[in-house]
C-alpha cells in the first residue's frame, strides 16, 4: 500500500495519495480569472459548429429527397445514395485534414486558408 509520506501537501497541481483509498487524484486547481476563453475563441467555436450542423442538415435533405432526385435526374437510387455516402465521405475527410492543419499552424490560419 502506498505511503501516507508521498502526499505532496495541498500544493495545486502535485499528485497526492488519500490516506483511505491506494489511488492517485489530483487535487482540484482554483480556475485563474484569464483562464476563461476569448471571444474571439467562442465565436469560432460558435461557427465550427454551425458548418458542422449545415453538413448533418444537407445530408439529412439529401436522404429524405433521394426518391424526387431519382425521379427527376433520371438515374438509380443506388447511384445516388452512392453520391451522397461520398458527398459524406468527402466532408468527414476535409474535416479530419482541416483539424490536423488547425493543430500544426493554428486555427485562425487554417481557418484562412
């Protein structure tokens, strides 16, 4: 069992053991008043979220509407549900390559380009 002499006090941040139970915690850290995000932070927040919503929206139309595009294009309802799993596949591509872009030259550049 561990020691009660490897407490690391009540210093914020240091791992600390409970005298009752053999497990680790981490003692809960006062949040810093600039610790709140920016507006700026927010507000791409706020729009990442409305695009990410628009692409569920046009994804949910387009399945809704497959039987009026067949019948106006003409065409399969296997070929366009094939259309609209690759519109999909496309989006969650450009969406993981757009993330990993974000976290190699920040945000508000990727979101730029």
């Amino acid at each position: 069992m561990l020691s009660a002499t490897l407490t690391g006090g009540s210093i914020p941040g240091r791992w600390v053991v409970d005298r009752h139970t053999p497990c680790l915690y981490a003692p809960p850290v006062p949040a810093a008043a600039n610790d709140a995000p920016s507006s700026g932070s927010t507000r791409l927040s706020i729009l990442l979220a409305m695009a990410m919503f628009v692409l569920v929206v046009d994804t949910s139309l387009m399945n809704v509407s497959i039987s009026a595009v067949v019948h106006d294009l003409g065409t399969t309802v296997s070929g366009v549900q094939s259309a609209i799993a690759l519109e999909a596949l496309v989006s969650a591509a450009f969406i993981l390559i757009s993330s990993k872009v974000g976290d190699l030259i920040g945000r508000k550049k990727a979101y730029v380009i």
